[in-house]
C-alpha cells in the first residue's frame, strides 16, 4: 500500500484528481467510482478540469435497495449532481435500486463488471472499516450482493435523510472480491472519525472483521488521507 498523506481534504482532492488524470492518461478507461462525502473534493477539482470522459465507462460501487434514481437520496442522483451532469462519461452504471429481484440485479451487475474490467476504483472508508456496503463480516470472496446496512451505517447515513425511519435498510453492493479484481484501488478517508479504521487498514491483521484490512493483499493501492485520519497511525510514512 502506499500512503500519501495530505494536510486536509481540500488538498486530497488535488492529488486525487491528479491521479485520475494520470490513469486517465495511462489508457484507464473504466472507472469504479464511489459516492458519500470523502470523494467530493476530488470530483470537484475533477469537474472543473478538462478531463475529458467521454469514452469511459463508469460503475459504481453501490445503490440502495427501494430508491428510484430519481430520488435525491439515491446514489443515482448523487453521481448526476457531483460528476455526470458536467463530466458525462460514455456509459455510466448504477445498481438499479428498484430491481427487488435481488438475484437477477446483483447477476446483472456482477456480470456488467465482469465484461468491463474496472481500470480504476475509487473508494471510501466507513468509520467501521467497510468499503462499499461490505460492513465487517462480510467474506474476502464476495461478489455483487444485497446487503442489510448495519445501526452504524444507518445512523451515519441518517444525515441526509429527514427521519432515520427513511433511511433504507437495505442496498445492492459489489463485493468485496469484486472490488478486489479492480487494476488499481485508490481510497481516500478523511477526519478524525476515520482515523481508527484507517489504522486498521494499513497496519491491523487481515480479516473480515475490518473489511478494508483486505487492501494490503491488493498490488496496487494508494491510500489517500489527511492529517486528522492518520492520527493513529503508528508507523511513518
Ligand atoms: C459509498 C460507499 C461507502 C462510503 C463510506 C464512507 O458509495 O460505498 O463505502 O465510501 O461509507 O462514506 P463517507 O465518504 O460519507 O464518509
């Protein structure tokens, strides 16, 4: 893994712009992108640049189960605000929220990534350690499933709903192994809530119980963090 450690998340969006523009730059051509508040910056810089992803394809991570894309809540609509309206790629997928089948959406999806190989992931860190909707627990071998969010995740995310009751309890993710077969991983984390699964992710066993642990068997990480998420780091990098 290597670590790059930024003063805050402004200045993480930089870097994380620029190392989209350096795939970009290297042929990447499918991106795996995440939503929630870390990756903002980045899409910011990203948006106002002249990146041109007119003949990408992007997969998202994630979707909840019972949003329609409309929905301002969805994950759908967080991608259309923060990067498709001004940065459209060629082909842009999200889990289908409204899919209750759940076997026939996560195949579909599963298999949508299997035919378009992800170039490029980029991820962010749950303050439990999760990546995705994969909260700890979840195998090293899954692949694109329907999750049941954890109270953790659910109060976490319950700042963007009106009343906890309409946060959903449920969300299509991929897997871990999924995310596993991206070519490069960066994931960005950023506060002081973050700092313990950061730890954990880079200098803690590798197990289940802390999902993004799995990142040290990948070959090509960059983890991306501030001052305030590295605080209990106990190595230097
Ligand atoms: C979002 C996702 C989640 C978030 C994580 C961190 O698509 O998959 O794993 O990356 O919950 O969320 P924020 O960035 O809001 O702290």
């Amino acid at each position: 893994m290597e670590v790059q450690i930024v003063a805050d998340p402004l200045a993480g969006g930089q870097t994380g712009y620029e190392l989209f523009a350096t795939a970009l730059a290297n042929e990447s051509r499918v991106f795996g992108l995440a939503t929630g508040s870390t990756p903002i910056t980045t899409y910011d810089q990203i948006t106002a640049s002249n990146l041109d992803f007119s003949e990408c394809i992007s997969i998202n991570l994630d979707e909840y189960v019972g949003l329609a894309p409309t929905h301002p809540q969805s994950y759908h609509s967080f991608m259309q605000e923060h990067f498709f309206a001004q940065k459209p790629f060629n082909k842009s997928y999200v889990p289908n929220g409204l899919n209750m089948d759940e076997h026939d959406e996560t195949a579909r999806y599963e298999k949508l990534i299997a035919e378009n190989p992800i170039d490029f992931q980029i991820l962010g860190l749950g303050q439990n350690g999760h990546i995705g909707f994969n909260e700890p627990g979840t195998p090293f071998d899954s692949i694109t499933h329907r999750v049941t969010l954890t109270q953790s995740t659910i109060d976490a995310n319950s700042r963007f709903f009106k009343a906890k009751e309409d946060v959903p309890r449920y969300a299509y993710s991929m897997g871990i192994g999924t995310i596993m077969k991206a070519q490069q991983i960066l994931i960005e984390a950023y506060g002081e809530s973050k700092a313990q699964a950061v730890q954990q992710m880079i200098e803690g066993p590798i197990t289940e119980q802390v999902p993004a642990s799995v990142l040290q068997h990948h070959p090509n990480v960059i983890v991306l963090i501030d001052q305030a998420a590295a605080g209990k780091l106990k190595g230097k990098y």
